[in-house]
C-alpha cells in the first residue's frame, strides 16, 4: 500500500505541477494577450488621433486658403481705394486752386471796375 500510496502521490504531485506550470503558462498568455490587446488599443487609438489631427490640418490649410484670398481681395480694394482717395484729392486741390484763381480774377475785375 505504501508503494501504491507513494505512485498517488507521484500523480497527485504531477497532476498539482501541471496545473501550476498550467496556471503559469496560462497567466503568461493572459498577460501576453493583455499586451496585445493594450498595443492593438494603443494602435487604434493613435490611429484615429492621426485620423483627426489630418482633418484638423485639411481644415486649417482650406481656411489658410480662405484667408489669403480674403486678404489678396482686401489688398486690392486698399490698392482702388487709395488710388481712388488720391484722385479725389487732385481733383479738390485742382478745384480749389480753381477757386481762388477765379476770386483773384474777380477781385481784379472788381478792382478795375472801381477805378
């Protein structure tokens, strides 16, 4: 019985080994799977963030655009606003000089009226 006894306890010991080396393997995988998982997350995760971030960009670089052309129309319409302004005053100053050439020239004229 002793012999019997002691190739039990052999199977029990085996059978209590295997399921640890079992259990260890097992958390090895888990563990291993969970890393996966975790890098797989990751990968998404920074995936989509790339995603977004490439949007964001697509949609600054249209509004960049947007914005040099609105500054491209403004500048012009500085550019005929000033050339604009610029001729109103050559025509005031013209006008004014006008002006005072004919009181001159009517003062004169009054002037030798006069005498």
């Amino acid at each position: 019985m002793t012999l019997e006894s002691n190739t039990t306890d052999n199977i029990e010991e085996q059978y209590v080994t295997t399921i640890i080396l079992d259990d260890e393997k097992q958390k090895s995988v888990i563990i291993s799977s969970n890393k996966s998982k975790f890098k797989y997350m990751k990968f998404l995760f920074l995936s989509n963030r790339s995603t977004n971030i490439l949007q964001i960009n697509t949609m600054l670089r249209e509004q960049l655009d947007q914005a040099h052309l609105a500054n491209q129309q403004l500048t012009e319409d500085l550019r005929r606003t000033t050339s604009e302004l610029q001729q109103i005053r050559n025509d005031f100053t013209q006008k004014s000089r006008d002006w005072k050439e004919e009181e001159r020239v009517e003062f004169l004229r009054n002037l030798f009226f006069l005498i």
